[in-house]
C-alpha cells in the first residue's frame, strides 16, 4: 500500500511539474505575444506623431517663407516712400532756390 501511495505521489509530483511548465511556456509566450503588441502600437502612435509634426513643420515653413516676402514687400514699399520723399525735398529745396 505505500508503494502505491509513494508511486501515486510521485506521478502527481511530476504531473503537477508538468502543468507548472505548460502554464509558465504559455504565460512567457502570451507575455511576448503582449510585448509585441504593445511594441507595435507604440510605434504606429510614434509614426503618426511624426507625420503629424512633419505636416506642422511644413506650415511653419511656409507661413515663414510668407511672412519674409511680405516683410521684403514692405522694405521696398518703404524704400520707395523714402526715394519719393527726399525726391520730392529735392525738387522743393531746387524751386525754392
């Protein structure tokens, strides 16, 4: 009788091991499987962050390429202004003359 008992302890023993491998090979395959995952969810965010920074760098860029030719426009408006006037100071201080 306990050489039955001693054999039956044993296999549940082994058996008890065994399912304590099944369960941590399927735990460490799930936790894998949830790293990847999650790995690749980060780096669709990152990717769409990314393009989105792009597109935002690309406005930026050109509502600065605007604001200099307006800038540009505006010193030869004022440079004009500027010729006119001491132009027109000329042709006062000539008459006067």
């Amino acid at each position: 009788m306990t050489a039955k008992l001693d054999a039956r302890e044993a296999d549940i023993a082994t058996r008890h091991s065994q399912i304590q491998r099944e369960v941590t090979e399927l735990l460490d395959a799930e936790r894998a499987k949830l790293l990847a995952s999650a790995q690749k969810n980060a780096e669709q965010q990152l990717r769409e962050k990314m393009q989105t920074s792009d597109a935002e760098m690309k406005q930026l860029r050109e509502r600065l390429k605007q604001a200099q030719k307006s800038e540009l426009e505006l010193q030869k408006q004022q440079q004009e202004l500027q010729d006119r006037a001491k132009s027109l100071e000329l042709d006062v201080a000539r008459k006067i003359n």
